[in-house]
C-alpha cells in the first residue's frame, strides 16, 4: 500500500474541476464544476502503469459527470478495488439520475472503491448528504476535503449553488436513501396544523412570490422536502412539522428548546420554547434581551458594541443546536443555560461521521449537514449558512467584537457550546481546580488568549510584556490544563484555544 498526502489530491481535483466544461443548455440551468482524480494505492501495479488518472465535468462528453468519465470511459477495464477516489462535488445518489443511469454512488459502490474524499455535499435537500450516506452504507469510507478547500470549491460554484439550492430534484429517487425517519409524512398532521405566522416569515424572508395557500407554495414545500405525499393528500413531514407545526412536540416529543437562568440572587426563570423552530432563535433573544444584563456579573461591564455580537452568537448556536442535532435521541432537548459566568446550549448527538469532535472544537469542521431540510430552511431565512455549521463565522465574530474565542465539550448524549461575555467571565468559568494551577500572572494571560483565539509564543510574550522563555512556560501550561492545543512544530508552532 503506497503512502499518499490526500490534501495533494485534493488541489489536484481542483485544478480539474476548474477545466470544467459547462453544457449547452436552453432552460438557463447552471451545470456544477467538478473535478475527480482516482489514485491506484496498492501493492499491485496498474495495468498500464499508471497509478493516477484525472477526469472533469464534460472532459470526454458534453454533460458527463466526472466521476462516470473517470470510472466508466477512462478505467472501465480496470480493477478498482485498490484506489481512492476524490471528487469535489457528492457524487449523486441511487434514482437522482433519469433511469437507467445509475447514480454516480452506485458506480462508486460497483467498482469496490472502499476510499472517497468528497469536496462539498449537493446542496439541494432532496439529495444533501445522501449520496455520502450510500457510500457510507455500503462499506465505502467517505473523508470530506479540508474546509479552506471546500470553500474555493463552492466560490468556484456560487451560481450553481444558488440554482441548487432552489429547485428540487428533476427525478423521484428510485432506491430512496433515508437519511431519517423524520423525512416521511406524519399521518397524524395535516397542513391545519401548521402555523401560518411561521410560513409568513419564512415566505418573506426567503423571498417567495407565491402564496401560502396557493398550490405552488405547497409544490415548492413538497420538493424542499417540507410536505410529503401521502396518497393523494400533501401532510407535513417529520421535519415539515418540526420546521413550521403550531404544535411540533405532538409527534416529535423530543423538539423544542428548554430555556433556564440562573440569576445571581440564586433565583431562576424558566422558559420553553416548544412552538415552530423556524421562530425559536428569534423569540430567545427577544426574550433574553432584557433579561441578560442582569444575569451578566457588572464586573464584565458589557458595552453595547459587545452586546450585540454576543446576541448574535447565540442566535448561531440556538440555530446550529436545532438544525444539527440527533432527533434520534428521544429523551433529550436541546437546552439553553444562562449564568453569570456564561451562556451554555447543549444540542444532543455526536458530529455526523466523518466529522469529528476535534475538528468542531477546533473550528475546522468541514461543512456537512445532520438533518439538510431543516438546514436548507434555515439557510434561506438567513438564518444559518448555507452549507456548514457557522463554525468559521462565529470564531470569527467572536474575535473580532473582542469577545473569547467559544467553547465545545462533550456531555453525553450533547455537545455543549458555551459563550462567554468577556475573558474575566471565562476565567471564572474554569473549573476550581484549573484556576488553582494558575497564578496571577498566567490568569491575565489566559484571558488575553481566550480573545485572541491562537497565538505563537512572540505574540503572546509581546503582549504580555513578558521574555519568551516565560511566554513559553506559561503556553505550555495551558497545554498540560487542557485549555489550548500546540498546532504546527519548529518555529511555525502555535497554541489554540480549545
């Protein structure tokens, strides 16, 4: 098995994908740009001795996707069972495709392919993340490409994303993927039992002519995969209901938002938030925003211009918290927790594979979608990115309002996001026997960090006003505390805030 550098590949397919030929088409639609390599990885030499072949969108035909021309016209008489594929865009999934042709997945699946990188998810949500699911389930081992990567990929493609992102899938899938049995129609629920206030803000906000009541509406609905035909009747779906039913928790007991604070008298104030979700961001910090500034200790003393991103970052980890969590996990919540020190929104399940928990922790979790209905709403409300978890974004709204870079732990059966409204508030958020490690000196240099995000040992030292053997001590004890992670080696190391 020979050694390889998959981010290599991965600019590799890239440079295909931008040869990219677009098709001849008459109804304005976009085609994507895509590119794939295949990489011969084992003991036995390929035929023709050639252990890496390349292959982009239209290279051989106008319209042929670039994994069919790689696998069927350029290695259809090769045996496959010892490489890697790496394509930049999901490889379609079974039935996305007008019969007979096979989805991409499928002639994934067919070659033995037991390795694939994957550079962004198809956005529309009757495909999103189904492809990868069929890879996944039939034994393929599916790694996503770096997120600096995916985003030139999907610059490179903003206006088929916005096409995508806006129509429904041209075929009814005939080996349906499921990625969760929230996508069928619930026989309990009709279009009655869905708030029309929630379907009026999410017509206006994404910006649609059409009417609620007018059966349009209702078809667009139906191909986002919000209502499900169910005989010769349209019914919400699982996520339908979730999304936009006056009463979601009937059918899915598990939805909703718990919402407690603890005010610094010992006092607390309850709130659930069990309405349609597409309203629940905002109608926590509606309810918040007269609240907070009396649970915040006043020694953080919380200036305006800090308020608001921090209202913001909430709104983002309510959203991420409700979009991305497992609502196969029926005995748990989503919560939000406010004290003095800070805001905590514990979302139940682990990262969706392959996204790992280090990855989120570290804010480079490649974009991908748990639930794509509830995520495509979100998106078109503005109200999440569009592909990804915000991830990039609230690190980077944090920094620069000059707030502490945000913290994930894991809490079985949650992931835990907390915020903090100052580094002072961060500091006493440590854990007792953390705090007790560090003196004076390394406090104040933890709450600098907890701002900045990362730094080198110059940066911190210069801040500090401190010689860099001191600045090193002090990085290093972070290390063995837990609270930063060394990135980089040599001169190039940097410490990070975990």
């Amino acid at each position: 098995m020979i050694e390889f550098k998959p981010r290599a590949i991965m600019e590799r397919a890239i440079e295909e994908m931008r040869k990219s030929i677009p098709e001849s088409r008459d109804d304005g639609k976009v085609s994507p740009k895509v590119g794939a390599v295949l990489l011969h990885v084992g003991d036995r030499m390929p035929d023709r001795g050639d252990r890496l072949t390349t292959a982009f969108r239209g290279e051989l035909r106008d319209g042929d996707h670039a994994e069919f021309t790689l696998l069927e016209r350029k290695n259809r008489d090769r045996a496959l069972d010892e490489c890697v594929l790496f394509a930049t865009l999901e490889p379609c999934a079974p039935g996305a495709r007008k019969h007979p042709k096979l989805g991409c997945a499928e002639r994934i699946v067919l070659a033995r392919i037991k390795r694939v990188w994957v550079g962004i998810e198809d956005p529309d949500p009757t495909v999103a993340r189904k492809g990868i699911e069929f890879l996944s389930n039939n034994g393929v081992e599916v790694h996503m490409f770096d997120r600096d990567l995916q985003d030139i990929i999907q610059d490179e493609n903003k206006e088929f994303l916005k096409q995508a992102l806006d129509r429904a899938a041209e075929a009814k899938q005939t080996k349906e993927v499921v990625l969760s049995p929230l996508e069928a129609s619930r026989p309990a629920v009709d279009w009655t039992d869905l708030s029309i206030d929630a379907l009026k803000a999410y017509r206006e906000a994404a910006g649609i002519a059409e009417s609620i009541e007018s059966p349009e509406f209702q078809k667009r609905l139906e191909q986002q995969g919000v209502l499900k035909l169910d005989g010769e009747s349209l019914r919400p779906s699982g996520f339908g209901n979730l999304l936009f039913g006056k009463e979601p928790r009937s059918s899915t007991p598990q939805a909703g938002l718990l919402a407690t604070i603890h005010y610094p008298d010992g006092t607390e104030e309850v709130r659930d938030f069990d309405g349609p979700q597409v309203l629940v961001p905002n109608a926590v910090l509606n309810w918040l925003r007269d609240k907070l500034p009396n649970v915040i200790d006043r020694r953080d003393a919380v200036r305006a211009e800090k308020s608001d991103p921090l209202f913001e970052l909430i709104r983002e980890g309510v959203v991420n918290a409700i979009v991305h969590r497992d609502y196969g996990i029926e005995g748990a919540k989503c919560q939000l927790i406010v004290d003095a020190n800070k805001i905590e929104i514990r979302s139940p399940g682990q990262p969706v594979p392959p996204i790992t928990f280090e990855q989120i922790q570290s804010f480079t979790a490649p974009m991908l979608s748990r639930n794509p209905v509830l995520h495509f709403v979100f998106a078109k409300m503005g109200l999440a990115e569009e592909r990804g978890l915000g991830l990039k974004s609230m690190r980077k709204r944090a920094t620069d309002s000059g707030l502490p870079t945000p913290g994930f732990a894991q809490d079985p059966p949650y992931i835990v996001l907390s915020l903090f409204a100052s580094a002072e508030s961060r500091l006493r958020a440590l854990p007792t026997e953390i705090l007790t490690q560090m003196n004076e000196s390394e406090q104040a240099g933890w709450q600098w960090l907890s701002r900045t995000g990362v730094a080198n040992t110059p940066q911190y030292a210069s801040a500090m006003k401190l010689d860099e053997r001191t600045a090193r001590r002090h990085l290093q004890q972070f290390v063995k505390l837990g609270l930063t992670r060394k990135v980089g080696a040599g001169r190039a190391t940097k410490y990070e805030v975990v």
